[in-house]
RNA sequence: GGCGGGUUGGCGGAGAGGUUACGCAGCGGAUUGCAAAUCCGUGUAGACCGGUUCGAUUCCGGUACCCGCCUCCA
C-alpha cells in the first residue's frame, strides 16, 4: 500500500496518513456559501481535494472513501438577493425565493465544477437540511457550559476552553484580543465569544428553537453536520487557509467541546489562495471572475483544472494566461498522444507517489511529461497498448485525459467547420506541392511562398516535406479566408 | 500590533545534505529552396548574512523583501 504523507495544518508538519479505519477513511471539506456563481478561487479547493479524492480511492479502494462537502445555504447574501427579487416583483414567499436561490446556485455550482472534471463528493449536505442536529449540538453545548444566551443569541464561551481554542491558527485568546478587531457586543463575556444561534425577524428565513426563532451562526453547520455523517472522529477537514480562522477553529471548539472522547478531525489541510495576475483575487479588489466566465470564454474546463494543479496545494497559485496557453498545449498533445487509450491501464508508481508525497501534483505531472516524451519518441507502432493505457490512467489520476466526448470534447472544437473545408485543403495542398515542384525546377520561389504565407494567414499550419504538404487548420483558422483564396 | 507562509535559472515550478528535476521560451545542430513540424544537443539557479558539516540551494539562527490571516471570503 502506498504511504500517503500531507501537511497536517495542525501540528505544521508532514505526516504519514493512517486512517482510523482502512475500510472508510472520511473526509470533510468547507463546501461554498451558495449566493452567487463559484469564482476561480472557489475552484481551487475543489480540483485540489479531488485530487486527493482520486489518490485515497485509489490506494483504499473506490468504495472505502467517504467525502463530504457541504452547502451553506443559510447566508445574509442569499436571504438579499432573495429580498431583492421579490421587491422586483418576483412571485412567491420570500422563504420560497430563497430557497429558489439556493436551488439555483447549487445547480451552477454542480455544473461548474463538473466542467472542471470534478467527482460528485459521496454526501453534499445543506446546512438547511441539519437544522434539529445544530439546535441539539447547541444545547448540549449549553449544558456542557461552553456555550451561553444572552439577548436572544447563544454564544460559543471561548474561556470555558482556553487550553484548547488557537491551537490550530497558532493564536491565544489574548493575542486575539490585543489585535482588538473583533466585534465588541454588550452581551459577550468574551469579546472573542462567536455566535451559535442569532434571532432572525419577520424578513429574515429562522427555524423554531429553545431560544426564539433564530438562525445557525456560520461555524455550527459544518460541525454538526460533520458529526452526522463522519462521526465524532474522522480522517481529514480541509479548506482554504483563510478558513483557518475563525471559521475551523471556532469548528474545533464546538465539536471537541460537544464530543470531548472525538478527536474532531485527524488531519487538517489547507490550500493557499489564488491570485490573478499577482494579485488576491477578491471582492473588494474586484479583480475576481468565475468559473463559468472562463468557460464561456472558451477555456475549456480540462485546461482550468490543469493550471490549478500546476502549482502546489500549499503555495499562492497566480492565474496568468500564458499559463492557460501552456496548460492547453499540453493536453491537446497528450490527448492526441491517448487517442486510441483504453480503460484499465494501471497509473505509473511514480506519479502515485508523487501525489502521496503531500499531493505533490508539479511532481506527478513532470512525471507525466517524461513518459509523454518517451511515447512520442517511439514509432507509432513500438508503442504498446498497455503502455498508452497506464498513462492515461496516470494522468486520469489528477483528473485530466478523461472521457474524450465530454471533456476531451474540446480539442475536437471546430472540427465540423475543419471537416467541411477538407476538400478545400486538399486541392490547396496538391496546388501547393506541385507550384513547389515546379518552383524547384524554375528556382523561382515566389508564388510558392505567396501561397504558403496566405494560408498561414487563414489560421493553417503549412507542413512541406519530400512527401508531400500537410494542412493543418489550426485554433484561430479561418474558412472564409480559405475560400477567399479560391 | 499579533499569527502564519514564501523568496529557486529568461518565465513557470519540484525534489533531494553530495549525482540531469520537469515544462515553456532561448541557443547550437540535423532536416528544409526558405520555413513549419519533428529529432539531437544545450542551462552549476537557489534573496542576503552567519552557523552546523568533509560538503548546503537543501538543516539551524538572523536580516531584507513579498504575501496571507486577524472583518464576509476557498
């Protein structure tokens, strides 16, 4: 079995991952705020724990894996622009409009993260939906004082487990107090105390509950719903580092504080943010755009996911578009090179271990590289089945070389406008050939090269040899120059 | 102010206490009427200053700079 070590954000160093239970090893990941289309940061920690998804399926078995990753559907952006819609006019409740929103955001956001080849998570559960297991988690919280009312809220008392909170962001509650930032409210004992239940009004989407018609606070979800479908002890959280607190911490308290005999999660990873053109890509630098934005741009999902897996989990990720070029030449080769592939291969050692060494995916994918290079060089006919099948399913590891009709779909883009301009190629290549035959002959060279660099211009890539002349359209060719070449 | 991370060749980006990362670009060559494509070859880079060591870019300490978090944020 292969040893699997990551960077445990808790203890900051790497570890050997062993699961508490080979048979089911469990995962959690901090799933989307459903109010709006998932951006390009949004993306990383998808394709990131996918990846990791792929590796653990791979080396447990595909059915010894549980991963889940929720959807916070209780949301003041949400509940506003469920607000706005009905002031617009829309019909329905404005519960109704909310859920409506959500409905729609999570059908974005599967779509999406589809487009960048990313495997349904084994549970994807709505904070709506876990609603009785918070007002529970809430309340034995009381019980347990580590949690208090005050005013209609119920909050989290972070002094009832000082030897505990800060250890993950390497904080004290002192430290945290002295940078003086926190929302000072008159009903805190302690001005770091977060809220587990706050008092919704008549506008605002509450459930019923021992303290008035409320709503969950942010951090309560993801640890009840944690405890439900993982259990008071699993494997793996992970998320972005700017997660790290308050929002996993606070999750900490909760749950260790709830389940003193858990251990909450195991192992805690955090993926780094990404940046555009050198920059935090972010609301109020406003410099963001989606996931869905690039794939109407005609960024095909493939060569998205490739990028984000160029860089490691752990360091900032810049998206540049020479990136997005490279990414994008890479796989059309590698697709051309795996056309004949079949299911089955057996992924090479060297690229598991590199995913193992802490998802090492640059590692992996310079791996990749290497045997790519070692197929091209080889006659078509040396190069045996099994060999083009075990890189595939190495690649198909990190994601990418998958199932050529969705997404290898889009290096055969254009092909019905290439097909269609066949003939016309042909008759432009045997005219070619033969001016060239000619021009050898007569030493006159000029109505071979006026040809040669008007076709150029219509987007084909002209290839002369003894043989013969290729054309070949490429990604900016066009037809109307072609048959204005006539 | 507190906490954390980073700094590698033209660019991107890894691993390893001593032996080629890898990709892109570049350069030289083969090939070509010229090109393209392809193939072959080609790069001692590791922010700075100390320390440990036979030997450090890799370990330790410090300095500088950059970035993130501390407020909704993946």
């Amino acid at each position: 079995m292969t040893p699997i070590r990551l960077t445990n954000s808790m203890t900051r160093k790497k570890e050997l991952f062993e699961p508490l239970d080979r048979q089911n090893v469990r995962m959690y990941l901090c799933g989307p705020t459903v109010y709006d289309r998932a951006h390009l940061g949004n993306a990383r920690p998808v394709v990131v724990f996918d990846v990791l998804f792929r590796l653990l399926r791979h080396v447990y078995g595909a059915d010894h894996v549980t991963y889940v990753r929720n959807f916070t559907d209780v949301d003041d952006r949400i509940n506003a622009t469920a607000l706005a819609r009905k002031e617009a006019g829309a019909e329905g409740t404005l519960e109704e409009l909310i859920h409506a929103r959500s409905d729609e955001t999570i059908r974005w956001y599967h779509e999406d993260m589809g487009a960048l080849g990313a495997l349904p998570p084994t549970h994807e559960p709505r904070a709506t939906e876990y609603i009785p297991q918070m007002v529970a988690m809430i309340a034995d919280l009381i019980d347990k004082d580590h949690a208090y009312e005050a005013e209609g809220h119920v909050l989290f008392a972070v002094d009832s487990w000082r030897e505990g909170y800060g250890k993950l962001s390497g904080r004290s509650v002192e430290d945290m107090i002295a940078g003086a930032r926190v929302e000072v409210a008159p009903y805190k004992r302690n001005p770091m105390d977060f809220v587990l239940w706050k008092p919704s009004d008549a506008e605002l989407p509450g459930w019923e509950s021992p303290w008035g018609r409320g709503r969950p606070g942010w951090h309560i979800e993801c640890s009840a719903m944690a405890h439900e479908l993982l259990g008071e002890s699993f494997d793996i959280h992970g998320g972005g580092s700017d997660l790290m607190f308050p929002h996993h911490e606070n999750e900490i308290a909760q749950s260790c504080c709830a389940y003193p005999h858990g251990s909450f999660a195991k192992v805690w990873l955090h993926n780094e943010m990404l940046m555009v053109e050198g920059r935090k890509m972010s609301k109020s630098l406003g410099n963001f755009f989606t996931v869905r934005d690039l794939l109407d741009q005609g960024v095909p999902g493939e060569v998205i996911r490739f990028v984000l897996l160029g860089t490691h989990y752990r360091k900032p990720m810049d998206w540049t578009e020479k990136k997005r070029e490279e990414a994008e030449a890479t796989l059309r080769k590698w697709r051309e090179l795996t056309a004949s592939a079949q299911a089955g291969g057996t992924p090479n050692p060297r690229v598991v271990s590199a995913l193992a060494d802490d998802l090492n995916t640059w590692g992996a994918i310079s791996v990749l590289h290497e045997i790519a290079g070692a197929i091209e060089r080889k006659q078509r006919s040396d190069v045996s089945q099994a060999e083009m099948d075990d890189f595939a399913a190495s690649a198909q590891l990190l994601g990418v070389l998958e199932d050529n009709s969705t997404m290898g779909a889009w290096v055969s883009d254009g092909a019905v406008e290439r097909l269609a301009a066949q003939p016309l190629l042909d008759a432009f290549a045997t005219r070619l050939f033969q001016l060239r035959l000619a021009a050898i002959e007569s030493k006159d060279f000029t109505a071979v090269d006026s040809l040669k660099a008007a076709l150029t211009d219509a987007g084909i890539e002209v290839r002369i040899s003894k043989e013969g002349v290729e054309l070949l359209p490429s990604t900016d060719f066009d037809p109307a120059k072609l048959e204005a070449l006539k």
